[in-house]
C-alpha cells in the first residue's frame, strides 16, 4: 500500500468517527429517556463497527 492510501484510510477512519461522536452528541442531547438513548448509542456503535450483536450496560443510580 502506498502512503498516500495509507494517509486516505487514516483520514476517512478519522472522519467516520468524528461522524460517530457527532450523531451521538446529537443523540445525548435530543433523548431524555435513558434507555432509549443507550439503545441508540449502542446500535449506532454496532453499526458503525459493523457489529450484529452488541450490549450495553448502566452502572449507577436509575432515576425514573
């Protein structure tokens, strides 16, 4: 591979997870159900890295 297609790769990994990290701020603040959100989160990471299974987990306070 040559280092121009290995730097292209960098950038565009680089730029689908600042694509990640912004729809799930957007999600953060647009969600006010806490289990929706992580059911959001969760499956936005699944997707993105391609996964068909996934879990998530809360540790904590649960305020209803």
């Amino acid at each position: 591979m040559t280092t121009q297609a290995t730097t292209d790769q960098m950038l565009e990994r680089r730029v689908r997870q600042l694509l990640l990290l912004q729809e799930t701020a957007k999600k953060v603040n647009s969600i006010l159900d806490l289990e929706q959100l992580l059911d959001k989160i969760v499956g936005g990471v699944a997707e993105a890295f391609g996964c068909n299974r996934t879990a998530g987990t809360s540790q904590g306070p649960h305020y209803e």
